[in-house]
C-alpha cells in the first residue's frame, strides 16, 4: 500500500486535506466519496511527506502548548463545529510545529475512521494516559466538549502550580550559580595575583590566607580534573535516578528533606486529589482512576502507595484505609476520602482537598522564597567576604607594622 495526500471539499464548503493508505488514487477518490466528500486533488505522498506525519510520536510538547489546544477545541465543539472541523482551524493555528504535525496526523486518523481516543493514544509523550482516558469517557458519554472543559481546567491548574515551584527556586538558583561563579574567578584570577604580592613582601601569613591560597593552587592544578569530576558525578547520578530503584530513593529524600519535603508532599497530595477527582468526575470508573492517577503522579513513593491501594481496593477494601497505611498521605485527607466514600460525594470532597492543597503549596512556596532570601545573600556574603577578607588580613597586618 502507498499513502495518497488528497484535498477534499464536505457538505459545507470546507477544504479538507489529508493523507490516506490505498493501493491506487482511484481507490482514495472512492473511499472519499464514500464520505460524501468532493474530491479535489489526489497524489502519491513523497517519502520525507509520509515520515513527517509520525515524527510527532517522540516529541514532546509544552504544557501551555497543549492547555491552549484542549481550551480552544473544547470551547469550538461546544460552539457545535465538528471535531474534524475544529481539528483542521487549530491546525492551522498551532505554532510549535512538531504539535502541529500531530493535531493533522490525529485529524487524519479519525477522518479515516479511528476514534478520538484511539487516535491521540498513538502520541503518549504528547497526550498522558489522563488526557486519553478522559476523552474516551467524553465521547462515550456524549459529552466530550464538556469533559475537554475540565480537562483543560485541570491542565491549567497543573501548569499554575508548576509555574510557582519553578519561579520559588529560580532567586536561589541564580543567586547560588553567581556565587559560584564570583568563587572560581576568584580562586583561579584574583588569589594568584596576591600570592605574587605577599611572596615579595614575604614573611608568615595568617592562617586564613595560607588556607585560601592553597584551595587556589589546588584548584588551579586540577582544574580540569575537578570539572570532569564534577560532569562525572552529575552523569552518573542522572544515570542512578533514572533507574527504578534510583528513582524510588531519590523522591523517598526529596519527601524527606527539611523545609523543602513538606512543600514536595503538599505538592503530590493536591496533585493526586486533583487528578483523581477530575477522572472520577468525567466518569471514569475508581479502580481505572487509581492506576492513571499513579502513572501520573510524578514521585515513585506516592506512585507505590496509590498502586498498593488500587490492589487493596481491588480485594473490597475502602480507598482511604491503604491511603492511610502508606504515611505518604496525611491523616485528614485519608479522613476526607473516607467520608466522600461513605456519603457519595468522593469527587466533591476530592476537590476540596486539591483546592486546599493548593493554597497550601501557594502559602508554602511565598515562606519558602521569603526565607531563601536571605539564607542566600548571607551565605554569598559569608563566601566572597570570607575570601576578600583573608586577601586583605596580611596588608591590615603590613599597614599595622608601619603604624608601629
């Protein structure tokens, strides 16, 4: 079979282009008549064509990306424009063009008959087991544009709360990389030049200095050792995390370490809520829920604990119980699951856990930067300070035996 690119007019007058497999043009032009669909044009895709339309299975695509697309197509099927219709205008306005590539490959699969669901589960690194479930719930139901709705609701409320992580660290990170930065100049620059200066004057320097003036030499020496060193470790420890046993202690230490655990936990606790109470709202059934709610979770703790209760539930136990046995979750929140599940209202109260959560992590992260702030100017003051100083001791020493 060779693949045809064709253009086509429907009942409306809109133009639709694509590309079909079939043995012959002349079988593409039936089979599209057969869709009651005019035919404009049909001729044998190129190679390079023919790959282009699957180079969006390995890439992946930003966040913003994808809210804006499930907004707008949500917003245009509830307007009453047809799917393929809708699909074929956010083509057009996709800007990121491996996305593009996959919005038109999607479009194309259902205009060749293949579901929605099915056709964006042919790109998992662009649409996540939640998105694909949740549309295969929607067009079950009949209510996709009502079920895109909210799932663009949860994707823009997950990309909030990622946003306020990220822009909590960025201060810290920037002023740590300076420090850094200032350090090394100074170490490998600055020091050299005194150490030429106090070897003139000679005589016994402070200890702080001799101290300073031995990490530079040091650092000088082996400089290109230490940076392969440094590269080495960070490789090989990338390489650990990516490992499930790696993984798995790595997220175990970030809910573990001070200050910052408590923000991580509060973190993958709104995730979960908001995640589970989205799926279970669009009628996906709890069993199916808890599994995609772990595959997205994002920490291999809480991904153990959600799957460990997803068995217990399996074998007729309450969801909150295995919550609760795990540690990972508070105790409240298990209280709250149980309630919902006892009065039928399990994704109402999941929703108050995952707003209050993320008031929570909002909170977490304003204390978080107020008090990085200044722990950091401190330490860069105690760092570069600390060096100009045991500079400066044996020329306060020199000034002071001239006084004399």
């Amino acid at each position: 079979m060779n693949t045809y690119n064709y253009s086509a007019k429907d009942k409306n007058g809109y133009t639709l282009n694509g590309a079909l497999e079939a043995n012959s043009e002349s079988e593409v032009a039936e089979a599209l008549h057969k869709k009651e669909l005019i035919v404009i044009s049909v001729e044998q895709a190129k190679d390079k064509t023919a790959k282009a339309h699957f180079r969006g299975k390995g890439k992946k695509v930003k966040l913003d990306d994808l809210v804006i697309f499930t907004r707008q197509l949500a917003t245009m099927i509830d307007s009453g424009i047809p799917l393929v219709h809708a699909l074929i205008i956010l083509s057009e306005q996709v800007e990121n063009p491996e996305f593009k590539e996959v919005v038109v490959a999607v479009r194309q699969d259902i205009e060749a008959g293949m579901s929605f669901c099915d056709a964006l589960s042919k790109y998992p690194k662009v649409f996540s087991e939640l998105f694909i479930n949740m549309t295969r719930a929607g067009e079950s139901s009949g209510m996709l544009d009502d079920i895109l709705e909210r799932l663009a609701t949860y994707l823009e409320k997950s990309a909030a709360l990622t946003r306020k992580i990220r822009s909590s660290l960025v201060y810290p990170a920037v002023v740590v990389s300076m420090a850094v930065i200032i350090t090394t100049v100074l170490l490998l620059k600055v020091v050299p030049t005194f150490k030429g200066i106090f070897d003139v004057l000679g005589g016994q320097l402070p200890v702080p200095t001799r101290i300073l003036i031995f990490i530079s030499d040091l650092l000088r020496k082996y400089f290109l050792f230490t940076v392969l060193l440094l590269g080495g470790a960070i490789f090989l420890f990338k390489r650990y995390i990516t490992t499930d046993k790696g993984r798995y202690k790595f997220d175990q230490i970030k809910l573990k370490v001070p200050i910052l655990g408590v923000l991580f936990r509060k973190l993958a606790v709104a995730k979960f809520s908001r995640t589970f109470s989205t799926l279970v709202k669009s009628g996906v059934s709890a069993l199916t829920a808890l599994d995609i709610v772990s595959k997205t979770s994002g920490n291999k703790v809480v991904e153990e604990a959600v799957l460990n209760c997803s068995k217990a539930v399996r074998d007729g136990e309450p969801i909150a119980q295995p919550l609760l046995k795990s540690g990972v979750f508070p105790p409240m929140v298990c209280r709250m699951i149980s309630v919902g599940e006892q009065t039928g209202q399990l994704e109402k109260m999941l929703t108050k856990i995952a707003d209050f959560y993320d008031e929570q992590v909002d909170s977490a992260t304003s204390g978080l930067t107020s008090m990085i702030e200044p722990l950091v100017i401190a330490f860069l003051g105690i760092v570069v300070g600390g060096i100009v100083i045991a500079l400066f001791l044996p020329i306060f020493k020199i000034s002071q035996l001239i006084a004399q």
